[in-house]
C-alpha cells in the first residue's frame, strides 16, 4: 500500500516548456486535490476533484490545468511554465464519506518545480 | 472569507520541555473542523491532531494536545515531552463543515527542538 505518489519529484523547466505532474493514490479515495507550497506560506489549493470526470478550481488556478480521468489518478499540467511557477506541489487525497477523520486528507511526498 | 493566522513564525524548544503554538482564526461559521499538520525536512505532510468545532472536549494524540477555545477562535497546539523527532513545521488548518470542500492552512511556524 503505498498511499499517495507523485511523479517526478524534480523537475526543472525552461520558461515556456509545458509539463505534466502526476499523482497516483491506491486508497480508492474520491477525493484529490493539488496545491503548491511557497517561501513562508502555507500550502494554497491549486484545482481539486470530487469524483472520477469531476475537477473544480481553487485558490490558484491560472496557469494549470488539471483531468482525472481514473479514480486513481489526477493530473497536473502547465501548458506554459513561467518563474511565478517554480514552487514545491503537492498532491493529496481523501475518502469520500462525511465527518472528521474522513475529512483528513493524505499528502503525497511532493514535487519540487524550478522554472528559469 | 476564512483565514488562518500563525502568529509565530519560529519557535525553539529544549528537548523533554513543553511548548505551544498559535494558532487564531477567523469565520462567521458554526460548523467547522481544525487540523494541525507536520511537515518534517522530508517535506512529507502528516497529520497530527484535529478537532470537530462541535465537540468542547479538547482533542489528544499521545504527546500532542490542543487548546481549543471556541468563542476566541483560537486553537493552540501543546507538544509535551518535546523530542528531537518533533523538529518541523507545523501548519494549522481550517475545513468548513459543509459547502466547499477546502483546507485552508496557516503560514506555519517552524520549530527547533534544542538538545
């Protein structure tokens, strides 16, 4: 069982370049989301899905894109990297059911994104 | 809108010592849920206590317990016993309890555990 993955967990990008991270979980979760961590901030929700087919923007979407095509999958892509991209992502997962401990989402390792 | 503050960016702590951090936050809700995670160096997010905003009884993991007071919209975290494995940063968290399905995080506050 290995819980949340992501690919790659390094990546440098060229402006321009487009890319795409993925994240795979083994759970059977409903729910996953995207977010990006920066310098002295918390971690900011990028896109997230509710469901197989389902996506839905965040606090910060501009710039990505995201599909979740299998249940265990969500996709992450940069069509156009910039500078203002360069930041740690990081991919998580919950259950779908309702109240507290199903509400705990689980956190992928990360992927450290340079973009010159 | 919700938002989290963590008003301590660093804190140190000697080992086997207790310490606490901060957390406040602000809503207009009833209904809502607080977490608070770790991130150690390896940058892996665990989660460390959470507490249903219903519910007075304060929430207790082990050597970690919070301070949850409602009517201040505050929720501090107490490491007791600190150990050198505590060294990381730590993140508060607030999920509303219907509508959005989004966590909103602090900015963290790192602490060092001194030996």
């Amino acid at each position: 069982n290995a819980g949340v993955t992501q690919t790659p967990k390094f990546r440098v990008l060229k402006t321009g370049q487009s890319m795409t991270l993925l994240c795979a979980q083994d759970m059977n979760h409903e729910y996953m989301y995207w977010y990006r961590q920066d310098p002295g901030m918390g971690l900011r929700l990028i896109h997230y899905s509710v469901g197989e087919g389902t996506t839905a923007k965040g606090e910060v979407p501009d710039g990505y894109n995201v599909s979740r095509l299998k249940k265990q999958n969500f996709l992450l892509g940069l069509e156009s990297a910039a500078p203002s991209q360069t930041s740690v992502y990081f991919c998580a997962s919950r259950a779908g059911l309702a109240g507290a401990s199903s509400y705990e989402q689980y956190f992928g390792p990360g992927t450290r994104l340079t973009v010159t | 809108a919700q938002t989290v503050t963590q008003s301590q960016p660093e804190m140190s702590v000697q080992e086997a010592e207790t310490v606490t951090l901060s957390c406040t936050y602000d809503t207009s809700e009833s209904d809502y849920y607080l977490f608070w995670y770790k991130q150690p160096p390896s940058r892996q997010m665990i989660l460390v206590i959470r507490q249903e905003a219903y519910k007075q009884q304060n929430a207790t993991e082990n050597r970690f317990s919070v301070n949850f007071q409602k009517a201040a919209k505050s929720f501090s975290l107490k490491i007791s016993d600190s150990q050198l494995g505590d060294a990381a940063m730590y993140f508060c968290a607030y999920r509303s309890g219907w509508g959005d399905d989004k966590i909103i995080f602090g900015k963290g506050t790192r602490l060092h555990i001194l030996p």
